[in-house]
C-alpha cells in the first residue's frame, strides 16, 4: 500500500502509541469503539492525523485527528473522524485536502 504524499507508514512503536492514545481517548459510543483496527500512517509532521485500517474489512479506512489528551474525551465526536471509505476514496480525498 502507497500511502500518499505527506503520509508515512508507521513503524512498530509508532502503532503501539498512537493505538494506545486512540483507545485511552474513545470513549463508549464512538464510531471506532469496539472495532478492530490497526494503525497503519500518520500525517507528515503530526501524529495527530492518523490512518486506520479495519481489520475485518480489508478496504476500509478511517482517518482520526486525536486530541492527545491523554484521557477519555468528554463525548463520542472526539477524537474526530476526518474520513472513512475505500482506501481508493482516501487517496481522492487525500488529494482534495491538500
């Protein structure tokens, strides 16, 4: 998978990070709760725009704009979902944002 421009695969203890700050800020009720996802990218510069991919549906990804704060957010809007879709429909949009 070619993640595109301003994008970078993560590596082992990035996944790890990001996983554990995105699961300590969602709270009961977010669209990822409950859903196995795997970290797969993060924004260029920022690891507060992540790329995840779910792992019971190979071709649909979701991208998070965290808080880090290091807590359980206060309602089930954050952290952000900024897209979910086709990786395919990630790269358009990608392509949009910039």
């Amino acid at each position: 998978m070619d993640l595109p421009e301003g994008w970078y695969k993560t590596t082992d203890d990035d996944k790890r990070r990001l996983t554990q700050e995105l699961r300590t800020e969602m709270i009961p009720g977010h669209f990822l709760d409950g859903k196995v996802i795997e970290v797969v990218g993060h924004r260029d510069g920022a690891t507060d725009d992540i790329l995840c991919q779910h792992i019971d549906e190979a071709d649909l990804f979701t991208v998070v704009h965290l808080t880090w704060s290091m807590k359980p957010e206060i309602n089930i809007h954050h952290p952000t979902i900024e897209f979910s879709g086709t990786f395919a429909a990630f790269v358009k949009w990608e392509e949009n944002f910039r």
